[in-house]
C-alpha cells in the first residue's frame, strides 16, 4: 500500500484527536487508546469511577467525525427488546412492525453497563461481533461504522455486577481514565467556566472517512514471525499457573488489528513488534481470569502479561 495514502489518511487521525484534545485535557493516552480501538473497529470498554470523563470523551469522538449517537443508560430494569428493538402490533397499517431499539446508531455509549442483568448485557452480543441485530428471526444490518464505547463501574460500587466473560472478550480493548493533575485539572474547570466546549466542538471528518480508513488498516502488511509472537503470549496465559481463564484466539485477533493501527497511526505500511507490545495491556489485560492464589498474592493482569511479555522472544528483521 502507499505511504501518501496511509500517511494522508493518518493525518485525518490526528486532527480528530486534536479535536478531542480542545475538550478533554490531560489523558493523551486514554485518547489515542480509545482512538485505535474506534479506527480498528474494535469496541471499547472503560472503567472507572464516575465523574472523571468517561461520557465526556465518547461524545467528543463521536461529534469529532459527525456521526449518530445514541446513549443507553444500563440500569436493572432495562430490558433486552429496549436495546434490539421488538415487534409490535400497528393499529394504522393493521400488522406487526418492527420498532427500532436503541442501538440502532452508528456510535453507542452503553453507559455503566454492568448496572443491567446479564440477560439485558447479552443483547449486545450480536451487535458487538456481528454487526447486527436479530428479532423474531429477522436480521437487522447496523449503521457503519459502527462503534460501541461502554463504562462500567468498580464492582466495589452498590448495584454493580462482574460482566460474563462473553461480554468482557467482545471488548477490544480496556482502559482506565483516573484523576487529573492539579494543572490540568485547573485547566479543565478553566474550559468549563463559562461555557461548555463539548456544545462548540465540530467534525473534522466523516463517516465514510473512518470506513476507508478501517479498510487500510487491515491491509498493514503483518510478517508470520509477528504472528507466532502474538500467538506465542497468548499460549502463554493459557498455561500460567496464576491464570483460571486465559487468552482466546478472539484475544489474538484483536491484538494483531489493534498493532495494524498502531503501525498506521506511526504511518507505517507494516507491524513491528513495538506495535504489539504497546497494545498487549489495553488489549489483553481486562480479559484474563485469575486464579484464587493469585488474587491472594495481589497478582494484577498487567503483571502477568508484563512476566510473559520478558520470558518471550522478540522477532527481528519484520520489514
């Protein structure tokens, strides 16, 4: 592929993430990683505590590039035909319709989703991995791009649940916001004073933007001894003794597509193993499953997939 394509569509990366910036103060790493999840179509998940962005950041990405939102916030009476829609009876045209779901947007925010049962969780299922929604055996084609940002809440909070593992591995990618400096945070209230910035923030591209710009993405060239690396950390939690659940192919394809936009972000035409190796604790972390010890001995994820990442080779000479 063309450097001047990968490197003229980058540069359209970089003015939304600029965009974003005139807003959200002080996390450049939290936006780009939610950046390499929206352009590599791999849904985010974010956890935290309220009141630290986590509403804030989604809406400046999704009015960064112009596209429909829609917001759902999970509480324990939601219901599955809330979010997927259902069929219902119409008095005017004397037949069932079908009635739009919430979902139906091309960016969601599925606010605090650990907050709904599993049940209303699952229909999300489909959606996440398919593209897609099925009701009463008909399927229903989502708007593209689609992207869903979902928070969810420490499980330490009231009325807060562990999502099923099924939910957690749809996720490409995870990721803390935590508190503002004092600096950046006086610059915050700042921005805020007078107005809110988020009402003034305009797109600074398209839709149809991000479906090409996903498009090179999965065209970044990936040599197999990259491959073997990636596959050689996941086998790698699936035999460490302080993990009960380990990674799954599903984990190792999202880790390659999150390093080919790493590498496109770099404007590179290939993957090197920096790329994965920045992306291994966003994209792998929130997925593994602890053993009991483990957690007795304060084991964390991100220490056990920085001990594997030192007892594997890095591959060389992958241009």
């Amino acid at each position: 592929m063309e450097e001047k394509i990968i490197s003229e569509k980058a540069d359209i990366v970089i003015r939304i993430i600029n965009n974003i910036s005139k807003v959200f103060v002080g996390k450049e790493y939290q936006i780009q990683t939610l950046i390499i999840g929206f352009i590599s179509g791999l849904h985010v998940l974010i956890e935290d505590i309220p009141g630290v962005g986590k509403t804030t950041l989604a809406r400046c990405l999704a009015q960064s590039i112009g596209l429909d939102f829609g917001r759902i916030q999970f509480t324990p009476d939601l219901l599955p035909g809330d979010i997927v829609g259902m069929t219902v009876w119409s008095n005017e045209k004397r037949e069932f319709i079908f009635k739009e779901g919430a979902i139906m947007h091309q960016f969601i925010l599925a606010d605090e989703l650990n907050r709904a049962s599993p049940r209303t969780q699952s229909s999300l299922l489909e959606a996440m991995q398919e593209g897609s929604v099925t009701v009463d055996s008909i399927t229903y084609k989502l708007k593209e791009p689609f992207f869903v940002v979902a928070t969810q809440n420490p499980v330490t909070f009231v009325g807060s649940f562990l999502l099923p593992e099924a939910q957690v591995d749809r996720f490409g990618i995870s990721f803390s916001i935590g508190y503002l400096d004092e600096d950046n945070e006086v610059l915050m209230l700042n921005r805020f004073q007078e107005k809110n910035p988020l009402l003034e923030l305009k797109p600074v591209a398209t839709p149809q933007d991000i479906i090409e710009i996903r498009r090179i993405i999965r065209k970044i060239r990936v040599v197999d001894s990259i491959k073997h690396f990636i596959v050689k950390i996941a086998a790698g939690s699936r035999k460490n003794k302080n993990v009960k659940l380990g990674l799954s192919p599903r984990a190792s394809q999202h880790l390659l597509l999150a390093a080919q936009a790493q590498a496109f972000l770099k404007k590179r035409d290939y993957v090197i193993p920096e790329d994965i190796l920045k992306m291994t604790q966003p994209v792998l972390a929130h997925r593994l499953v602890l053993s009991a010890e483990a957690k007795i001995e304060n084991k964390t994820p991100e220490m056990i997939i920085s001990r594997i990442k030192q007892e594997i080779e890095i591959p060389t000479g992958v241009e």
